[in-house]
C-alpha cells in the first residue's frame, strides 16, 4: 500500500491551484446539489420507511427515565413588598424549599469551634 505524503500537500494543492490559474489544468466541476442528492439517498435505509423501523426508531428515541413537573409554588409578595423584614423571605424560602428551612443559625462560636477542629492535631 502506498502511504499519503502529508508534507507536500499544501505545496502540491498550491502547484495545482496556480495551474488552473494559469490555463494548464482545468478546474474541477463541483454539484453540490448533485452530492446533497446522493448524500441523501444513503441517509435512510428501507427498513426505515417500514412499520418496524418506526418501531425502532421511537424506541431509540423514546425517554429513558420519567421526568416529573415542577410544582407550582404560590409565592405571597404582597407580605415582602410591606415589610421589608428580612424574616420574611426565611420564611419564603422555607415555603418554597422545606429542606432548605432544617439548617440552623451558625454564629462566630461554631464558626470558631468548627475552625479549630478543623486545624491539623485536633480530634
């Protein structure tokens, strides 16, 4: 088998491109509606076109894993706008995201706490 000389491609592409300037060569003719045609034709098999290949296809296709939908939330704004009061939107939050509403205060002292335990030596 013969192997391809990648060195000297762009330099031959450069000789041919200056011989179809020149008049020596003449110029490839490209349809590329033709090759858009013939692209085509390869994209689908018969199978496709049949009831078993629609079968196949919507199996590859269909969804693996049931997606549920976002419930909707009934957000008071009227209470937040009124007040200002930063309580408000903990309460909001714990409306929207109960999970989120179970993590308590952290002050300095834990900050401290958690600090020093955290330094290598303490246990």
């Amino acid at each position: 088998m013969s192997e391809l000389n990648t060195e000297n491609q762009p330099h031959e592409a450069q000789l041919v491109a200056e011989e179809i300037a020149n008049g020596d060569l003449r110029a490839p003719k490209i349809d590329v509606a033709a090759d858009y045609e013939a692209a085509q034709e390869f994209s689908t098999s018969s199978i496709d076109d049949t009831e078993e290949g629609q079968k196949a296809a919507e199996a590859a296709t269909a969804p693996q894993f049931e997606v549920e939908s976002p419930e909707d939330v009934e957000i008071p704004t009227s209470t937040i706008d009124s007040t200002g009061d930063p309580t408000d939107y903990q309460d909001l939050a714990k409306q929207v995201n109960p999970i989120s509403g179970t993590a308590g205060n952290v002050d300095d002292d834990l900050v401290k706490k958690a600090l020093e335990l955290g330094k290598p030596g303490n246990s």
